[in-house]
C-alpha cells in the first residue's frame, strides 16, 4: 500500500480530521508564498523590505507605501479556489473535515464553500475604519486606496501584521479543534513560522499527516509524509 492509499484509508475510517495550512495551499491559485525563491519576500518596494512594510509600526508612519504594497502585493482579487480548497469543502460537506486551520489571508476556503475556517491572520477581505470603524471589503480598500470614503480615516486590513498578536478567541478555537481531531493533515506549510507552527503540539490524535513540498521539523512525528502538489493529493482523497 503506497502513501496515497493509506491516507485514503485513514480519512475514510477517520470521524474528525483537521486541516492546517499554510501558503503552498494558494500558490496553486497563483498566490505567491513569502519564503520561496521568488516569494513575496524577495522583492523590496521602494527600498523597503516586505516584511518591514508588513509590520504595525511601518503602517503607522508610512501608509501610503504601506497601502501601495498592500493593494498590489496582497490582495489577488482575481484569484479562485483549487484543486486543494475544493476538496476540503467536499470532505467538510462529508462531515469527515471538522475545521480547517489557515495561516493565509486570502479568503478562498470559504469561497470554495468550507464553513468553519479558522484564519490565524486574518483576512483581506476584511477591513475597517480605524476613525468610525465602518467595515469595508477588499474592493473598496483597493478602489479607495485605504481612504474610509464615509469620514476619510484610515482603513485597516485585519490581518495580523509584524509586531502583532494573534487574536486570543481564534487561537483559543484553533487549539480545541486540534486537541479534539484524531487525525491531523498539515499542507502547504513549512512549519517553521511561530507562533502559527507552535500550535502542532496541541494534536494528540492518531494519525498526523504532512503534505508539503520540503521537509518540515515535524516530519519524524508524522506517519504519512508526501511530497507533492497538494491539489493534486486531495484530489484523490474524494474520489
């Protein structure tokens, strides 16, 4: 029995499964990830590193570097889910996938049709006034460039920059969700990035698996490792 057909039949006889991802999720949805080769954090933007421009106190004193990068840099308007996204909603919809656990920021889990989503860093999709705290969707904060046109304040992305917390009752949710699965499915992520990554040792379950491109600190815990696309795996799962 290869790889592909144990984890066939480990979701098959599992009842509670857990996805965590991380940014290989997107990129086949033509989202770049930020550690890569040629990721997000490879470029500067006016001189500026990415991370830098990604961080509170940058977006506190130079927003309209920051909201250029941003609008430009972070928000894929035109992007739709993939192979992956698809096949998780299905395996919710199965009532085998209890919750899926994102670092990413992209909303297309949810535009795939999969209802309980954790997102650790928040979302593009939404925003909000920091002077009247109207919220705004994407599209306005791309049509506005960051101008509330209600009072003319600042909007702000809610997603976690540099130099911010995670928010205490997602990762309070995170955590349960993890400590409650009995089989654990980790894509698309290094697992090197904190404290996202530091959440892993809250499973207790059975089954731990990891689909990611390169090895992680966490592949010697792991009963299935694949190395491949995973579009391409979850894909096989429902059929």
């Amino acid at each position: 029995m290869n790889e592909l057909e144990k984890l066939k039949q480990i979701i098959e006889e599992s009842s509670s499964i857990v996805f965590f991802g991380g940014a290989g999720v997107s990129t086949e949805s033509a989202i770049p990830d930020f550690r890569s080769a040629s990721g997000l954090y490879q470029n500067k933007h006016d001189s500026y590193p990415a991370e830098e421009i990604l961080s509170h106190h940058f977006f506190t004193k130079h927003k309209d570097i920051f909201y250029d990068f941003y609008i430009h840099k972070m928000i894929y308007p035109n992007a739709v889910p993939n192979l992956a996204h698809q096949a998780l909603a299905i395996l919710e919809a199965r009532g085998k996938l209890k919750a899926i656990i994102t670092q990413n920021i992209d909303g297309l889990h949810q535009m795939a049709g999969s209802q309980n989503v954790i997102e650790l860093h928040g979302s593009v999709k939404h925003n909000h006034c920091l002077t009247c705290n109207t919220f705004y969707d994407e599209h306005i904060l791309i049509q506005t460039k960051g101008i509330c046109p209600k009072c003319s304040g600042f909007i702000k992305p809610d997603v976690i920059l540099y130099e911010e917390l995670l928010d205490d009752d997602v990762i309070e949710k995170a955590i349960y969700f993890l400590s409650s699965c009995d089989t654990l499915i980790v894509g698309g992520t290094s697992l090197r990035v904190y404290p996202a990554a530091g959440l892993i040792q809250y499973f207790k379950g059975k089954h731990l698996v990891l689909i990611n491109k390169e090895k992680t600190p966490f592949d010697e815990d792991a009963e299935i490792i694949i190395h491949d696309s995973i579009g391409k795996v979850l894909n096989e799962m429902i059929k």
